[in-house]
C-alpha cells in the first residue's frame, strides 16, 4: 500500500506529539521504542524510518515540546502572559505532566544526554527567555520568572498534600505577576 507523501511527515508528528507525553509523564529514559511505537499504532520498526536513534528522538522532542512553550509567550499581552502563568502554576500542570511542559519533566533528562540534545535544549530555552524578557524588566528577572515557575512545579510534583502545592504555586504566581506589573513601572 502506498501512503501519501505527507503521511511520513503527520507519522513522525504523531510520534513527537505522543512520544512527548509519553516522555513527560513517565520519563524519557523509561519510555521504550516499542510502547511509543505501540502507541501511534506502528511496530517499532517503523520508528527507524523517522528517527536514527531514540537520542535523535530527544533531541527532536525537546526541539518541539520548547516551540510550544515559546509560542505560549510570544507575540502576547502582559494580560495574556499572566493568564498563561496562571495556568502553568495550577494544580492541573502539576497533576498532568503529560499535557504540561517538557521543562519541569526532562531536564534532568536532557542534562544526562549528549552535546547535540543540550545545545538544542539551550537554543530554546534562550527563546524562550527572549519572549518573556518581553514582559519583564529585564534579562535577569526573566530568568528569575522561568526558574521559580519550573522550580515550583517541580517541587509541588514531589509534595503529598494539595494545601502545600496550592502555597506554593501560588506564592510563585503572586511573584511572577509582580516581576510583570514591575516592569511597566519602570
């Protein structure tokens, strides 16, 4: 049977769209070619077609997962990043590390891969730290913001109780939405 010539294109989406959850809910390292595969609905063979190797799929998912934090930031209003900060520093991206962002999920990850992974990894980040430098005072405070807000996502995982997750989430958001506001001010 022949497929269309956008059917390798939309497999290999597929493949970075599931294989990213898959990475960000149960770990990179643990999610094996054959349940990826499985999951599309191919044969582990078939991945071979669309990725070298599983450490081209990394580097390939940190690549995508980072385009869509980026694009969660760009071209938006204060108004509109403050909404996406408060989504991000909700109980729901804690409780669903599959549908949230691969930072909080796969850099430790990314930091045990090779050079290739951590340069992608770091151009992404670097955007990312562009687009919200473009609501802050300046370099340094966005990286403040990106830091506390994966931090705190982090650590509310790794807590047992919703009280102490929900203290600290929104602690942070009360700060980030500070480091906003401030930069109009000056």
């Amino acid at each position: 049977m022949r497929y269309s010539p956008e059917h390798k294109e939309n497999t290999r989406a597929r493949l970075l769209e599931v294989g990213g959850a898959l990475a960000k809910k149960d770990g990179f390292g643990t999610t094996g070619v054959d349940s990826l595969m499985a999951a599309v609905g191919l044969t582990s063979g078939a991945f071979y077609s669309h990725f070298d190797s599983k450490t081209k799929l990394l580097e390939a998912i940190v690549e995508n997962e980072l385009t869509r934090s980026v694009n969660l930031f760009a071209d938006k209003t204060d108004a509109q990043v403050i909404a996406a900060l408060e989504s991000y520093l909700s109980i729901s991206h804690v409780n669903n590390p599959a549908e949230g962002c691969a930072v909080t999920s796969l850099s430790a990850e990314v930091a045990r891969s090779n050079s290739e992974t951590k340069q992608s990894f770091e151009r992404m980040m670097l955007q990312l730290k562009t687009v919200v430098q473009s609501h802050t005072a300046d370099e340094s405070t966005a990286w403040a913001m990106i830091a506390q807000a994966v931090g705190a996502v982090m650590i509310a995982r790794a807590m047992a109780t919703e009280d102490s997750r929900k203290s600290l989430l929104g602690a942070v958001m009360q700060h980030a939405r500070e480091m906003v506001v401030s930069a109009k001010m000056i």
